[in-house]
C-alpha cells in the first residue's frame, strides 16, 4: 500500500469526506488531511474540537480480514509518533484516548462499513492536539498539546509524515503476524493498569474493579471484588 496524501483547509469531519471519496472509488492508502473540521466527529455522540493548529486526518483502507484491534494498534502509532517529540508520559486510556500526564492529546475513531463479512472500506481517524493552546469546550479530560507540554511549536507536516510512516510499519506487521503484536506493542501505554477503576457500559450498567490487562480480541479485563474477571468489549472508563 502507499500513501496517497490530499490536503483540505476546511471541511466537516476527514471521516466523513473520506468516506465520499471511497464511494467515488478513491484508492487505498487515500490519506485525507484538513486544517481545520467543522463538525470533527468524537467516540459515541461526542465532537471533536478541530481548529487550526492541530492534526486531523483519516486514512481509507481496504483491509481482507477483519482486524478488531486496528484502532488499538493506531493509538500505538499515535504514542510512538508523539514519543519523538516528547519522550514521557504518555498512556492509552482503554480503547483510544491517548493521554499525557492525565490530560487528552488525541484521539482516534475508525469506522468500518462491511459488504457481507468483509471489510469494505476502513475509515481510521485520527486528531492529534499539537499547537493549539486554547481548547473551548469542557470536556471529560483536560484537553493538552505538543505546545502546552513545551511551550513550543511544531511541524504539523512532520508530524504527519511520521505517524504514517510509523502507521505503515505497524499495518504490515499486523497484517502479517496477527493480533498478538498489537497486544504486545499496546501492554506498556495501558493506563491505569492495576488499578481499581469504574467502567460504564453500553447500558449505563458500571462495573467496578482492578483493570488487569487487555484480551486476546481487544477487551478490557476486570477482576472485581468478588473473584470474578470479566471482559468488556464496550464501555468507558470513567475519570478518576
Ligand atoms: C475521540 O477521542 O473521541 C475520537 C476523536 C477522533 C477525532 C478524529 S479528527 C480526524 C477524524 N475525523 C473526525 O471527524 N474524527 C476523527
């Protein structure tokens, strides 16, 4: 695969617009990259604040087999970007808030559109805070920045060409080896790893208990205070 990169000033969400150019047959590897959204889509029903200053972009792919743990193995390629800029301190909040020093530097949404069991078109989204100080939304986490971290300012462009490159390596390796390198690559960035947290599911049900690790396919694993471990494959960890 190559990357094919297009640059837009402004648009709703890359998510969204890539999704246009993938039913007009745009190729794999189409990377759709914008100055700014104006309606940048969060998980669940939440937005994604996207003014100048920060990385926003969407990567089209057309994988043949599912691959469950895509948007965990990109929040590894986010850390291991953003670690050449700023080696500590950053964790991956179960399943794709990345996080420094408890505040939100990016995150990721991938949206998939099956034709029977297999993948049509893979949307992988990814916003990134870099130069932006001023974040004006209240949000669940503090939202933080390359530049609020070190009072510099970045090469949005380099960034960029970084992150896919690092996407690429990390896309073949899983495509070649399997869900098991992903998981060993993401077990050092787990967040709140041993500790007891409060995890809310998809029905409003919360689930307390030590998160002791992630499973084979991706899930949350609890072990709560009676004994019992469970798995969660959906939910939200709650802020501490
Ligand atoms: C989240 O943490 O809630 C996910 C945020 C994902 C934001 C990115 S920015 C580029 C791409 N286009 C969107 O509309 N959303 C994703």
């Amino acid at each position: 695969m190559q990357f094919k990169k297009i640059f837009y000033k402004e648009v709703d969400s890359t998510n969204n617009e890539i999704e246009r150019l993938a039913r007009g047959n745009a190729p794999e590897g189409t990377v759709l990259i914008s100055e700014v959204q104006k309606k940048g889509k969060g998980q669940g029903k939440n937005y994604w604040i996207s003014n100048t200053g920060g990385l926003y972009l969407s990567i089209l792919l057309r994988p043949d087999k599912k691959l469950p743990l895509l948007s965990l193995m990109t929040g590894v390629v986010v850390v291991e970007t953003l670690k050449n800029f700023v080696p500590r301190g950053f964790y991956i909040k179960w399943p794709n808030d990345i996080i420094h020093n408890s505040q939100k530097i990016a995150g990721i949404l991938v949206e998939s559109r099956y034709r029977g069991n297999v993948a049509d078109n893979v949307i992988v989204g990814c916003g990134i805070n870099i130069n932006q100080t001023v974040f004006s939304e209240v949000t669940e986490y503090r939202a933080t920045s390359l530049k609020l971290i070190t009072g510099n300012d970045f090469n949005i462009e380099e960034i960029l060409n970084l992150f896919l490159e690092i996407f690429l390596k990390s896309y073949n390796k899983y495509l070649d080896l399997g869900e098991n390198i992903v998981l060993e690559s993401f077990k050092p960035y787990l967040y709140l790893h041993n500790r007891i947290v409060k995890v809310k599911l998809y029905n409003d049900k919360v689930i307390e208990g030590k998160l002791t690790g992630i499973s084979e396919d991706g899930g949350l694993m609890i072990l709560k205070s009676d004994g019992v471990c469970e798995t969660i494959i959906s939910g939200r960890i709650q802020a501490q």
